[in-house]
C-alpha cells in the first residue's frame, strides 16, 4: 500500500538529494506497475508519501519524470558492465569471460522494477523524448561492449540473448519452470551464462 502524504515538518528531515532519490525510487516502481502512459505524477507522489505539487516542483513533466528514472537504470547496466570489464582483462575467446559479463547483467534483471521500466521505454519510444533516450542507451551499452574485443557476431549474440532474457523474466516464465513443457526448455537454453559463439 502507498504510503499516506509526507507533512512538511518530518519531510525537512531528509536532504534533498535524500528526497529526490525517494522519489525517484518510488516513480521506478509506478512506472514498472502501470507503464508510461497510464502512470500520472499523482500515482508517483502517492507512492512516494508527498504530494503532487512536490513531484512536479522536483522533476517536471511525467515526460521528464520518466525520461531521467529510464536514463537512471540504463545508466546502472552501463556502471556494471564498466566494473566487470575494468576489474580483469577481457578474452572474447574465453567462455568464462562472456559468463562473468553475462551475471553482471543477470544480477540486475533480478530487479523487475529495474527490468520493466527498460521495457516500457523501449516500447514508448514513439513518444520522441523516450525514443531519444532509449536509442542512446542501446547506442551506449553497445559501444562499451566493443570494449571486449569480441566480434560482431559475438556483440550480436550476447545482446541478443540478453534481450531475451529480458522478455523472459518480464513474463514471469522463471516462476513457471515446475511446470515443464517446450517454455521450460526453452528457460533452461536461455539462462544458461552468455557464450557467443568463438569467432571464426
């Protein structure tokens, strides 16, 4: 349940930085709840415990809301990649190397508010700031991902099982495992680590 709106005395308690990352926090859960079209600033201001007036003072729009919670977790997958690709030399030839990214990302999709607010930008970059932002992001994910030497293939096939990750989890599939069938094969060739292909 949301929490009731702040009073003014106990919200001067938090800095605003504080404050701001509250909000921020609680507009990634809306956004993952409802989408971008159907949450309102209202729903975020309800979810954060302040009031809507607040929401609006701190961050704008909706639009603009939305644009920086999607940039804050796009920016989160590039800050793990960074560290895993800055913490040891990189062999694209090396399986274990892929594995080691592949958890870096893994780790994170465990997080499906993280998870579907990456999804709903995606899918709203009709909406010209959303699609700005989304397209920088793939943009930026892949030229950092260069940064393992591997080949195109290579690039290809990690970012693409990774998508597919994503779709995975964002259906839910991994709760249906017990279930058996064709989704939960296709569940264990999918979450096994990332391995491209070797080049040739």
């Amino acid at each position: 349940m949301s929490a009731a709106p702040i009073s003014a005395p106990t919200a001067t308690r938090m800095s605003a930085g504080a404050r701001r990352e509250l909000v921020l926090a609680a507009a990634t859960r809306a956004f993952a709840e409802q989408g971008y079209a159907a949450t309102t600033t209202d729903t975020v201001a309800r979810e954060a415990g302040v009031s809507q007036p607040y929401v609006v003072r701190m961050f704008g729009t909706k639009l603009q809301l939305f644009v920086e919670v999607f940039e804050h977790a796009a920016e989160r997958i590039i800050e793990a990649f960074e560290r895993e690709l800055d913490s040891q030399p990189f062999d694209p030839e090396e399986p274990d190397d892929w594995t080691r990214l592949g958890h870096a990302y893994k780790e994170l999709v465990e997080d499906r508010d993280f998870l579907l607010v990456m999804l709903h930008g995606f899918t709203s970059a009709g909406v010209d700031e959303i699609g700005v932002a989304a397209r920088a992001c793939m943009g930026r994910i892949f030229a950092l991902l260069r940064r393992t030497g591997g080949s195109d293939e290579q690039l290809r096939v990690f970012v693409a099982h990774g998508m597919l990750i994503n779709v995975l989890v964002a259906m839910r599939a991994p709760e249906h495992l017990g279930e058996g069938g064709p989704l939960a094969d296709l569940m264990d060739c999918a979450m096994q680590e990332f391995r491209p292909p070797a080049a040739t």
